[in-house]
C-alpha cells in the first residue's frame, strides 16, 4: 500500500513539474528570415558567376565603398591596400560569417574576386621534431587557412564625420590667432 502511495505522490509531482515548465519557461522564438537565402550565404552564387566568367578585374581604391544592410545592422566596408584588409564601419557587432557576405558584394560590385579568400584549409607541411637518441621524433602537419582580414575603423558616426582640413601655417601665424 505505501509503495503504491510513494508511486502516485512522484507521479504527481512529475506531472506538476512538467505542467508548470510548459507553463512558465519562454517560448522559442521564430526568426522571420526570408524564404529564399540565410544572410551568411548571400552572393555566393554571384560571387561563382564572376569567378567563372573571367572577367578583368578593376583596380582597388579606398574611394570604393560598399553600404549593405544585414541582419538589423548596416555595414560599410572598403579594402585597403596598404593594410591589405577590409575595413568596415558599423553601429554594433557583426560576426565573421557577416562580414564574409559583405565582401563578396563588395568584390562582385567592383570586379576584383582575387580580394576574396573562399577560407578553406588545406595541408602546407609535415614537420619532423626531435632527437633521435634521447626524444622520439614527432610528425605535425601543419595546416594553413587564408581568411579575409577585416579591421573595425569605427562605427557609422565616425565615417560621417568630415575630416578637418590640413591648414599649412606657421608658428608665427598661429602665435597671432591666439
């Protein structure tokens, strides 16, 4: 009689809990995302077309900037040169599979798919460490992995900001200002 009253007070008390976690927990949320693409693979197929089309690419500048809204937050992005790099300017954070979406369009807008690394990895070298009379020799393979470099330059605010302009003056000329 007891084990049949044990059993009935646990499976009440299983139930209720069950009961109030379908109750009270949050409900999942459904992300509206468009029916055709996931923004991380957007101009994939644009970027293969102009890979295959063999097309002569443009040559680079920073006077080249790309502005693209993704997932609630915009985006402007140039390459740099010299810094062999993109940079961008954004309000918030924008993880790395964003960022990669965004360079292709920059790539596909002005013509330059050598810019962009497809980040696959493949085996460069076997190494070989150790002494052969007091360490046993170790292989490692090394791999490499050729990403695309992205620099943060700020948010959208510092890129609207005008630059001052450089005035050349002298030290006398600015003593007579003050």
């Amino acid at each position: 009689m007891y084990i049949i009253l044990s059993f009935l007070i646990h499976l009440a008390g299983l139930a209720s809990g069950i009961i109030l976690c379908v109750i009270f927990l949050p409900k999942p949320v459904i992300l509206d995302i468009p029916d055709d693409i996931l923004p991380e693979y957007e101009y994939v197929e644009e970027l293969e077309e102009l890979i295959e089309s063999n097309i002569e690419e443009l040559p680079v500048s920073k006077d080249n900037v790309v502005k693209v809204d993704i997932v609630n937050n915009t985006v402007i992005m140039y390459y740099d040169p010299e810094r062999e790099a993109f940079c961008y300017y954004t309000k918030g954070d924008v993880i790395h599979k964003y960022l990669n979406a965004v360079c292709r369009k920059y790539v596909i807008d002005f013509k330059c798919p050598s810019l962009y690394n497809d980040e696959d990895s493949h085996v460069i070298t076997t190494e070989k460490f150790g002494n052969q009379f007091f360490v046993k020799r170790v292989e490692r393979t090394l791999l490499e992995k050729k990403i695309n470099k992205f620099i943060l330059c700020g948010t959208l605010d510092d890129y609207n900001k005008v630059e001052p302009e450089d005035n050349d003056i002298d030290i006398i000329d600015f003593l007579k200002l003050s």
